[in-house]
C-alpha cells in the first residue's frame, strides 16, 4: 500500500525538511519498532492451535518471525513483516491433511510472496502468485483508489520476483500466473486456504473477491492491505455486494480501519496521521468465508431517521 496521495513513481512536491520534532518521533518509532520485534513474534505465534504436524519449537518460530523481518527489510516490500507474520499463523492453524493453497494476488517486487513462500513450504502448500508483472492498471471510472496510483505503479518483472524468491524464500513451491486478474482469475480452479488481495485498486480487488471467493475452503481467509480505507474495506460490509454476487450476508473485516493489534499506536483518522507523528499502523486486515456482519436489530417503534442523514461520501 501507498500512503494516501503517495503512488511510488515520481512526485514533482518539493521536498520538505523534517523538523527536529519529526526527525525525534521517526527515531523514536523505528527504536520502538527494532526494540519489539522479538516480541512481535512471540505473540503473534504464541497459539494452541498451531498444529503439532508442523513441530514449531519456540526456536522455530523464532527463526521463522526474524526471517521474515530481516526479508522485509532486505527486499523492497509494500507490507509489514507483522502482517506477514499475521497470515503465517492462520497457515499454521489448519491441519496439513486440509487442501487449500495460498494466494498471493499483488506481488510487486515478490517481498510479501517471499515470507509467505517459508511458510508453505513449512506446511507443504503451494503458493499460487497472480500478478500483471507490468504494474497497476489504468484506473477505472468509478475507482475511488485510482487517482492516487498511475498505470504502471508498482512494477516488478517476472524476472525480479523470481530472483528475489529464489534469494530469500522457497521459489520450489511458487507457481506463476502472470496477466491482468480480469483473465487470469476466472481460471482459478484449485481450492484456497488463505488469499492475500494488495491490489490497491477497487476495481482489482472486485475482481479478485469475485473470482477467488467461490474456491476459498469453508474456514478460507481473505487478507487484504487497505486496512485503513473505510471505503475499501467496505466491499466486506455490503450487503449489496454479498447479496448480489453470492446470495449470502457481508463476512465483514477483523482489522477493517484500523489494522490488526499487533503493536502499534493508531487512533486515526488516516488523514490526520501527520498531526500524531507517533502513530501508525503497519499490519493488515481479514476475513473468514464462515464469518458474518449483518445487522438485524430495528426498533419495532422508529419509522427511520428523523432528519435528513446526509449523502453517502463519494
Ligand atoms: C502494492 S503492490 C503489491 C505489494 C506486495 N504485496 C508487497 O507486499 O510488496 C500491488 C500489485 O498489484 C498488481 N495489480 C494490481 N491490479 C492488478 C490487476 N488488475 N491485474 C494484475 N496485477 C494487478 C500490481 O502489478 C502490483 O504488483
């Protein structure tokens, strides 16, 4: 993800010198960040349903979070190491005789898909990676997210991903689907166990919830990385949406706004972020195709609001 109104090809903003009270909480942050990280990985993978097939020792585990961290770093990568971290434990949960791969859809330089290729090749699955390999797409009328990205954005080759797998991951359980998700996906056939949607753009994540959903295993999750765009995150609370395309209630997003917990100050809103210089939030957001979000409660004695609410934001 970029920060909003930040794509990462060329901006012609001048740029700014940090004042000595942001150059202290940069400082101050990454020193908190650095300082948790063993923490970070101890509870995050600190779980009774890791199943025992796996032997994840204490040292295993370990091992696993300060590889992932040491990638994140070593590769350029859009996503946090925690996030990361996130998937690998649902991974870890199911049991080995379940079937399902993992999906990545939104690979750029292959860092995310790099931490995800350790853990299933821990769990012997294979890790199915959808991308254009060219960047983003033009964006679509209607697109909310498209303004901030330009066509190309985030372009890593087919060459570039497979090097930096090969480099830091398990490239022997990767398998390639490159082209737009608009003609890849629709031939999905294999059943998922967890897909990993960082497709920045509304239209992409439309097709890839669309076509992805139907394969997903009943427990089957869905991470994306627009964690803190309520309007995003809101395809997972539409119950237009989920009535129209699979006859059934919204699942809803555990993380949706806000991130996942996993050690970060953020109160939001994501606009406001520069006025809290030591807030932030780094980790994703989730869903379970056996999860629901739906109200159902109205008051049998309120006709409705009692003025006008306001038209929805555009
Ligand atoms: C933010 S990057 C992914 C970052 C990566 N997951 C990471 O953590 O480093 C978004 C990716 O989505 C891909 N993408 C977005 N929409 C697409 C579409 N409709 N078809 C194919 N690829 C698309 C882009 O090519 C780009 O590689």
């Amino acid at each position: 993800m970029s920060p909003r109104g930040m794509p990462v090809t060329g901006s012609a903003a001048a740029p700014r010198h940090a004042t000595f009270a942001e150059k202290f909480a940069t400082l101050t942050m990454k020193a908190y960040y650095l300082l948790t990280v063993p923490i970070a990985i101890a509870f995050i993978l600190t779980s009774s349903r890791i199943h025992s097939a796996y032997r994840m020792t204490f040292f295993r585990k370990l091992g696993l979070g300060l590889r992932m961290f040491w990638n994140k770093h070593r590769l350029p990568t859009a996503t946090s190491f925690k996030a990361h971290l996130a998937m690998a434990l649902k991974i870890l949960e199911v049991a080995p005789d379940v079937p399902g791969d993992v999906v990545e859809c939104g690979t750029w330089k292959g860092g995310s898909a790099a931490n995800l290729s350790l853990v299933c090749r821990i769990v012997g699955r294979k890790l199915k990676i959808y991308d254009s390999f060219q960047g983003l797409p033009e964006g679509e009328r209607g697109d909310r997210e498209a303004k901030f990205y330009a066509k190309g954005d985030y372009c890593g080759t087919l060459g570039e991903v497979r090097e930096n797998i090969a480099r830091a991951g398990a490239i022997e359980c990767c398998e390639f689907v490159p082209g737009w998700f608009q003609d890849t996906l629709p031939k999905h056939s294999s059943p998922v166990l967890l897909a990993f949607l960082d497709v920045d753009l509304e239209a992409s994540l439309d097709v890839c919830v669309r076509h992805l959903w139907p394969h997903l295993i009943d427990r089957g999750y869905i991470f994306i990385d627009e964690f803190l765009r309520l309007d995003y995150c809101s395809l997972f609370f539409s119950e237009e949406y989920w009535k129209r395309y699979f006859q059934r209630t919204p699942p809803g997003l555990i993380g949706g706004g806000l991130g996942l917990a996993l050690g970060e100050y953020y109160i939001g809103p994501e606009e406001e972020r520069p006025d809290h210089p030591t807030q932030h939030a780094t980790a994703a957001a989730y869903t379970r195709k056996d999860m629901s979000a739906y109200w159902t409660f109205y008051n049998s004695g309120s006709s409705g609001p009692a003025s006008d609410p306001g038209s929805p934001r555009s």
